[in-house]
C-alpha cells in the first residue's frame, strides 16, 4: 500500500521534533513487530514509545472470556488479523509511556482493554462503524486524516499534545474531512 508507507515517512518527519521512541507499522505483522522491536530495545519508564499502524483493518466479533465483542482488527499481509485486544494486553506489558496511533477503518476500540499502569494514549480516526479515507490538503499528495492534522499543527507551530489535537473539529471541517478523530487516554499522570 504506497500510500501507507508515504504516511509513514511524513509521520516519521513530523516526529523527528520530540523525543519519540518510534515504532511504524506497515504491511507487517503488528504483535509481531512491537515483540521484536522490545525484545531489542530496553525502554524506561520515562521513555515515550509512539506506536503507528497504517493500513487495512475490519471490524470482528471476537469472544473474550465469556463475552462476545466487537473489536477494531488489523489486517496482517497473510489476511489474518491482529486484533484491538491483543495490542492492548501487550501494551498493557510495556514499562513506559505510550501513544498508538491507528490510521484505518474501524479503529474506536483499541485501549478499550488496556490495563496497564503507564501513561497510554490512543489516537484514532475512525469510528467501529466508519471507513477511513485518504485526503490532499493545500495540494499535498494524499495521505490519512491523522498525517494530515499533524502536518497542520507543526506547520502552525503549535505542538502536537492532547489539547491541541481536540481543537482538530475545524481543521477536519473545513478540509472537508468527514471522520471523526478518537482520543482515548488512561492512566494519565500530571506533573
């Protein structure tokens, strides 16, 4: 998916301004990928571990426990998937803080599962029942509505953190964007 991987290196450039610890996914295997990466890399609890998926996923109903749920699913390169609530029992693990970011269809319940003890921030841009889509803003090649708002907020030299990405209504409005950005924090720490 070209356009996935053009997302990522405009994320990647975006992110070179803070101190990010950087994991992108594209075209992999997701649990995979995060598993490898922190069995070679040793990560503080003061880290920032900024997790990005770019691609396809779909939505699924999958029995946890005695319970049948919706969930917001990866799609793997093979067709299988990686579901919401296998990323967050993993990050659930991780000793650090963490922003995961989904660029995809369906992507509302990821942190629906986390239960871990550091700062996890998930940010997602599109509801279990929407499609996600690609957008050209000021004729830029066409990219995912995160990439696009991120670009937005730097090039207005505002930061990106949580307040400034909730004002994101108007810049999806009069980009004509018409998803929904999701913002979900737990276990948020303030100083």
């Amino acid at each position: 998916m070209p356009g996935c991987v053009e997302d990522v290196k405009r994320l990647s450039s975006i992110l070179k301004q803070y101190n990010f610890i950087l994991i992108s996914l594209i075209d992999s295997y997701p649990k995979n990928d995060i598993i490898n990466f922190l069995n070679k890399n040793k990560l503080n609890k003061d880290d920032l571990l900024y997790i990005h998926y770019s691609g396809h996923a779909e939505k699924r109903g999958i029995k946890i426990k005695d319970k049948c749920d919706i969930l917001s699913c990866w799609i793997n390169p093979n067709n299988s998937i990686t579901s919401s609530y296998e990323i967050d029992a993993l990050l659930s693990k991780i000793n650090c803080n963490i922003i995961l970011s989904s660029d995809c269809c369906y992507t509302e319940t990821f942190g629906d599962y986390y239960i871990g003890e550091n700062s996890f921030t998930f940010i997602g841009t599109s509801a279990i029942y929407e499609y996600s889509s690609s957008y050209s803003i000021d004729g830029k090649p066409m990219a995912g509505p995160l990439i696009c708002l991120l670009e937005n907020l730097l090039e207005n030299n505002k930061d990106i953190n949580i307040r400034n990405l909730k004002n994101y209504k108007t810049f999806f409005k009069d980009n004509n964007i018409k998803q929904k950005l999701i913002i979900k924090q737990y276990n948020i720490k303030t100083i």
